[in-house]
C-alpha cells in the first residue's frame, strides 16, 4: 500500500477508543473520540498554504488530509478538539518514506514536521520530535473498518506514556468514495 491509498481508505468518520499507560505514575486511562478524515488532493489550498509555510515546493506533496477530533479522556473529563491538516512530502523518488508536515501536533499545540514511513505490512508509522518529547505512532488496518494504533510519547528527562487505539468506521465523508478521491488526484 502507497500513501496515499492509506489517506484514501483512511477518510471517513471514525469512533476511537484509546487506552493510555501512564509510565511514571504506573496508572492507566481509557479515553473516547470521534475523529474525521478528510482526504485533500495535492491541489487543495490547504495543501498548498501548508507546503508554503515550510518553504517545500508544493509538487513535492503526495496528498493531504485534513483530521479533526472531538473526545474526553478519562482523568480530566475535558473536551479535547481540534483539527490539523497533514501533508506528506517523499523523500526523492520513494514515496514510502519522507517528511509528514502538520498544520499543528499532537503533543505540543504548534505547527510541526515529522518523518513517516509506509511499511512493506501496509502500516503508517509517523515520528516526530518535539522541543521537549519525542513520539512516535503506528497505523494500520486490520479491516477496512477497523484502524488499530499504537503510540508512545516520551519527555525528554524520562516521563513516557503508551497508548493503543481501536477505531471503527462509522461512515465515509463524500472525499473518501472512491470516485471522489480518484477524481481529486492529480494525473501522473
């Protein structure tokens, strides 16, 4: 699998179970949200804005999407929302590896580049370090319907946390048919 058929089978609406391991506090949390993906072509003016503010020539991106989120997390009972668009730029001539550029992290609430690399099993795996922590989360479907992630975050001094994540498809958005996201991508 490319990446960009993983963002194409990725979009939809998705509900995400997360159980989260809290390394030095040895205690654990489950948390739930409902994320949706949205793939955007290389044309999108998101994509293009996005490869502009990291100075990357636009022809470079492979696709786009646009995720957002909206769940609680067990321990705070807070609404965590929010939305990023990503845009992969390959390294050279292999799409399976290269910069994933990120309109805003996970971690830390501000703009980002990380690495991804697609995996010869069909798995996305996304690195990325922060000022102060390091992450790093594998993707893949183990159905169509059925995305499982795994993640660990690491502080930089010893604080680390691990997560895992099921998530099933509750429906597709009008992007993730695919006429559309074969109409939005760009003839090679």
């Amino acid at each position: 699998m490319d990446i960009q058929t993983f963002f194409e089978q990725s979009a939809g609406r998705w509900f995400s179970q997360r159980t989260s391991h809290h390394l030095a506090f040895k205690q654990s949390e489950s948390g739930k949200s409902q994320l949706t993906i949205e793939f955007l072509s290389v044309t999108d003016p998101a994509v293009i804005a996005l490869c502009n503010q990291y100075e990357i020539d636009g022809s470079q991106a492979l696709c786009g999407a646009r995720v957002s989120w909206d769940g609680t997390m067990e321990w705070d009972e807070e609404k965590h929302e929010g939305s990023t668009v990503i845009v992969p730029v390959a390294d050279g001539k292999h799409s399976t590896e290269g910069k994933l550029l990120r309109e805003m992290g996970y971690a830390e609430k501000a703009p980002v580049a990380g690495r991804y690399v697609m995996g010869s099993d069909g798995a996305l795996t996304l690195i990325t370090e922060y000022d102060t922590m390091y992450s790093e989360e594998r993707i893949w479907f183990a159905s169509p319907n059925l995305r499982l992630r795994t993640s660990i975050l690491k502080r930089f001094g010893g604080f680390s946390m691990a997560s895992f994540c099921s998530e099933i498809r509750l429906g597709v958005t009008q992007a993730a048919t695919p006429t559309a996201a074969t109409a939005q991508a760009p003839a090679e």
